[in-house]
C-alpha cells in the first residue's frame, strides 16, 4: 500500500479492520495536543478548587487515561492495545482563556497509539466542560491534534504547526 490509500477499506470497499498479525512488535508513542476555552472567572475557579464538583484536572486526568484503554471500544476498526503508558499535562493560560491539553501514550505493539492519544485528550476536554458546564455555558473545545509519533513501519512524526 503506497501512502494515500486508506487502509480500513478491503478490495471490495467495505470498512476492514487492518490485519497486523505479520508485522513487529515495536515501542510506539504517540503525543496529542488540544484545547478548552473559557472565561478566565472559570479557570481562576478551577486553578483555586472553587468547581463544585471537584479537582477538575485530577477528574479529567483519571477520564483521559480510563479513555485510552478504552479505546478500540469506542472506535470501531482500532485494535485493542495493550498500553504502558498513558499521561495527561494540563496548563491554564488565564489571559488567553485557554488550557492546554498534552496527552502522551506508549506502548510496545503492532500497531500506533495515535488513536489513544486522541481520545485521551478529546475526553479529558469533555470532563472540563461536564465539570464547568454550570458556571459557563459557552465552554468551547479544539482544536486538537498529533504533535508527534513514534514507532513502526512508518518512521517518526513531527507536526511543525
């Protein structure tokens, strides 16, 4: 298969999910970055512990690794994975209204961890907004994206963005 060709389509068009077995277990990260918008009132709250609901970034960090090992449940043609490694960073920019999520996933397998990496970041995203959703309502999530990845076939990936 050259670069452009989707792989979870078999020959006859149908969704196909991609069969592994011959290739090499090799160690595999893969590092996503993403982003929660919202008033600086809220993230002064959240940095102070005043969400009613608790540590919004322990609550979040617990839903982002829970995520990644639920992955391949969540999407459909993803193989289930054995991780070694899930890690969730959070920083607030207050002035901007931003916090940033940085998510890193590892693990020694057949296949790349870009998918764990995602949704690790995507839900830690959703648990700030479920957790902040009584005290803003126009709470915006993303962008989100691959920053990096490592492992297999494929080679080392650095988005310069």
């Amino acid at each position: 298969m050259s670069g452009g060709e989707l792989s979870h389509i078999d020959e006859k068009g149908r969704a196909s999910m991609v069969d592994v077995t011959e290739k090499d277990r090799t160690a595999r990260r893969a590092s996503v970055r993403g982003e929660v918008r919202l008033r600086p009132d809220v993230i002064d709250k959240i940095l102070s512990g005043g969400i009613a609901k608790g540590d919004v970034f322990q609550v979040a960090r617990v839903a982002a690794v829970c995520a990644a090992k639920k992955t391949s449940d969540l999407i459909p043609l993803c193989h289930p994975l054995s991780l070694t490694k899930v890690s969730v960073e959070f920083s607030a920019d207050r002035d901007a209204g931003i916090i940033v999520i940085e998510a890193e996933v590892k693990a020694m397998d057949r296949t790349g961890v870009e998918m764990e990496a995602l949704t690790a970041a995507t839900v830690a995203a959703l648990t700030i907004y479920d957790m902040c959703k009584a005290v803003q309502k126009d709470i915006s999530i993303g962008p989100f994206r691959l920053m990096e990845k490592e492992g297999g076939k494929s080679g080392p990936y650095k988005n310069e963005a």
